[in-house]
C-alpha cells in the first residue's frame, strides 16, 4: 500500500516513511491510495476478539511491507500490555441504545494512548533496524503531548519535544508532561494558544532545511499511523453491537478531526458505520463547516473540554480531500484560501458528499456541565468534559432502532474541576498514577517565534 498527500505534489511513500514524516512536503497530509474492504464474514469473525487481534487484521493491509506478520503482531501486544483494562475499550450503556465506548484506560488516561503507545513501539522498532535517529516535534492542547512523552520517553533514538499552550492546559496534563525524568523529554510551554502551538510545529515542518537537518518526525494527529490505529475501536465496537448484521452511530467529541476521521475509515472498510456526529464545544468551527458548508475561523475561546479549543481542525482536510473526489489541486486552493482569508466556502459537490458521513452538534459550557451532574444522577457515571459534549450531542442526534455509541475521550480524573463544579465530586486518579501530584515538574517557557524555538530545539537535542 502506498500513501499519496491531499494537496497532490509530494512524494508518494510507504507506510514507513508516511509514519515517520508525518506532515508530507507539500504541507498536505497523508492518506493510504486505496482503502483495503473487509468481507461480511471477516468482520462477522472478529466479534468478541481480543483487542489486539482485531487490531493486526484491521491495521494489517495497511502496513504493508514496513514490518513482517510477527513483527507487526509483537508491537500492537507491547503497546497495548500497559492499558488498565483487559477490553482495552471497554463499551458501557448509558441509555437505551446509547453507549459509552471508554478509551481512557492507557497510561496518560486519553483516547491518544491508543495511537500513541503503538507509534511508539514502531518508531523504535523501524529505527532499530535502520539506526537513524529523530527529533519528534508536537503541538498540544494537552492530552496529544503527555501521551507522546510517555510513548518515546527513555527512546534512545527519539528526542521529543512537545509545545503546549502555557496556562490552557489541566494540571494533571501538565504534570503528566513535566514530570518524566528522561532527558530525551521537553517540554516546552508557549506564550500563546494551541493554535499558535500548531502553526509553529507546521511552520518547522515547512522550513525543509530545518526538517532534514535536525531529522523531524511529526507524531500530531496529522501523522497517518494515528488514524490508523484509530481504526480498530470503531471495529471492536460495531462488532460488539451486532456488526456487520447491523448498523452502528458514532458521536466523536471532535477538535483536529482526526479521531472522527478514524470511523470513515473504518466505514470505508465495510464496518457498517452509519453516520459520524462530530461533537464539539463552542469552539464549533467543524460542525459550522459540516452544517453550513462555510468553514470559517473564528478565535479560540477557552473551554472547560480544552482538548477541543482549537479553529484550525487539521484533518479536515483529510475529509475535504474525499468530498473533493481526491483533488488534490482542490484541497489546495481552500487552504491557501484559509491562510490568506481565515475561511473558505465548501463546493455544493462536496458539502453532499460530507453530509452522506457526517453530522456535527455544539454543547454549551452550561450544557455540559449539566450532562456530567446528569449522567452521573442517572448512571453513576462520571464524564469528563470532552465526553459530556459528546453524549450531549449524542441525544440530539439518536436515530431510531441504530445504537449511539459516544467515545469518552478521557478519564474524569484527567479534569477533575470541571467534574467537581458540575458534581461536587473530584475523581480520584488511579492508582497507578496517584503519585502525580508529588513529582517534580521540570518546563521551559518559549515565546511563540519560530527562530528561537528552531534555536532551542538544535541545541537540546541529544544526538
Ligand atoms: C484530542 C482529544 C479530543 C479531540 O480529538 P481529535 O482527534 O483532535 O478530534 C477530544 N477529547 C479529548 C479528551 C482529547 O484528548
């Protein structure tokens, strides 16, 4: 299988080289050439598997020659041994017909262990047999950066380096970044939002000079490996709740798109996924897009689900890529236009063929503190903030006799304030991690200015 960028110029790569690079040269984004389809009778046999097998045959195709059968098999079992829980992603019901599917049981207690502890485990494994080493670089709103210092820290062939917002991001996030004793690991506090964070880890990536010299590795949500490994819950799901017999709803608590765009893969492999909600807060730029077929920044305006706080929702292009019937010149031409003009309109052509996958829906901050006090009341249930916007919209968006199922992105404890205004209630963390609060943190604050971080990234690295 080969990978072929949305703007249609860069060169195409294979699996390996697409998960290494991460953003391709021509600032598109990856994406595999052709979406491999599963029979009825292979989806129909992985119901009730082990996590870690539905994951080898799902990502299986994918991967291609970038590592063999027994390779591939031993990392998605090394990344997956440190997760809580022995579902990996349990699924919970809520209501009738409605469904938590949990994927906060990894080690920084979000959704982005799933993807992250897997590229971990493949970095190392690909740059073992190569002896190369890189610098990843990555911008976060919070959960993106803990889960990939805790994927790479102690690598010996890895630096990383993650940007996150200076004062946007929850404390258990921050610790989770700061705190790792591993000098492979930087964290780097920037004067300015996530957006901010985002443009300047675009802008290294850009800078073709830097990129080689320094050997940059991007592990955002923009790095195809992600989305694939993504993939695999929204299999286990809708296998779990009667697929391929029937069909299954998502609603995808959405900043970047990237997880969403994960369940279209999987659709497009046959899984019978029906309709996609993304649910965001009132940083709503995507569901606009989807709705009003107008994509327009506006400014970030900070949340209590900070991980969705974000204007600039990278893999859409991804999506527009699709709608667009795969033209590159397109997809080009609305990002230039998003540069130079802070929006874009989407063709009619395409606004129909995105509204075939998805929906979108907007919580307020006052609706989702009051879903976290009601799913609680009613279930037991605590939720984090990202996951009450999206059971909130979920119930808008319910069909008749199709099972919603809404992904908890993250652990209550990783956002204990909000929890406890909505609730009176702060979530203890696990066990594992109850320690956080002891360790000492260790950050650099940088301003947001290319040369000086470019500056501070050559110096520090180890290699
Ligand atoms: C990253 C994140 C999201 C948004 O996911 P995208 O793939 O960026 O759309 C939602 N909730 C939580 C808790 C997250 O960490």
């Amino acid at each position: 299988m080969t990978y072929i960028s949305t703007r249609g110029i860069a060169p195409i790569l294979g699996f390996e080289e697409a998960m290494m690079t991460g953003l391709a040269r021509d600032g598109g984004l990856y994406v595999p050439d052709a979406v491999p389809v599963m029979g009825r009778d292979e989806i129909a046999a992985l119901a009730g598997r082990p996590y870690e097998e539905v994951a080898f045959r799902v990502m299986r195709p994918f991967v291609g020659e970038a590592f063999d059968d027994a390779t591939f098999s031993g990392l998605i079992e090394a990344a997956y041994s440190g997760f809580g829980h022995p579902a990996r992603a349990p699924l919970k019901q809520v209501a009738p017909g409605g469904f938590l599917l949990e994927l906060f049981h990894g080690p920084t207690l979000a959704f982005k262990d799933f993807a992250m502890q897997l590229i971990g485990q493949m970095f190392e494994a690909a740059l073992k047999r190569s002896g190369r080493r890189l610098t990843v670089v990555g911008a976060t709103s919070g959960d993106t950066g803990s889960a990939a210092i805790e994927a790479f820290r102690g690598m010996e062939a890895v630096d990383v380096f993650i940007l996150y917002p200076h004062v946007r991001v929850s404390e258990v996030q921050r610790r989770q970044m700061t705190t790792p004793v591993e000098s492979n690991v930087h964290a780097l506090a920037l004067h300015g939002d996530f957006d901010d964070c985002q443009a300047r880890v675009k802008d290294m990536f850009n800078d073709l000079a830097f990129r080689d010299e320094v050997a940059l590795a991007g592990v955002n949500s923009i790095n195809w490996a992600r989305v694939l490994a993504q993939v695999v819950y929204y299999v286990t799901a809708a296998t779990s709740l009667g697929a391929p017999h029937r069909e299954v709803d998502f609603c995808v608590p959405t900043g970047n798109f990237g997880d969403i765009f994960a369940g279209s893969i999987a659709r497009r492999m046959g899984v019978p996924v029906g309709r996609l909600i993304a649910a965001t807060n009132h940083n709503d730029v995507v569901a606009r897009a989807i709705r009003d077929g107008e994509y327009r920044k506006g400014r970030v305006e900070p949340s209590r689900s900070p991980s969705m706080d974000i204007q600039v929702s990278s893999n859409f292009e991804r999506a527009l890529f699709e709608a667009y019937g795969r033209d590159g010149a397109a997809v080009k031409q609305l990002m230039d236009e998003l540069k130079s003009a802070d929006g874009f309109a989407i063709s009619q052509g395409a606004r129909q063929a995105l509204s075939e996958v998805y929906g979108a829906g907007r919580a307020s901050e006052a609706e989702t503190l009051a879903r976290i006090r009601r799913t609680r009341a009613e279930t037991g249930e605590l939720l984090c903030p990202h996951t009450a916007v999206g059971l909130e919209v979920a119930e808008g968006a319910a069909r008749e006799g199709v099972p919603m199922v809404t992904l908890a992105t993250a652990h209550p404890a990783k956002f204990p304030d909000a929890v406890e205004e909505a609730t009176g209630e702060r979530p203890p963390l696990p066990s594992r991690m109850a320690d956080l609060y002891e360790r000492p943190e260790r950050v650099t604050r940088v301003d947001n200015d290319l040369s000086a971080l470019q500056h501070l990234i050559r110096s520090r690295r180890t290699s």
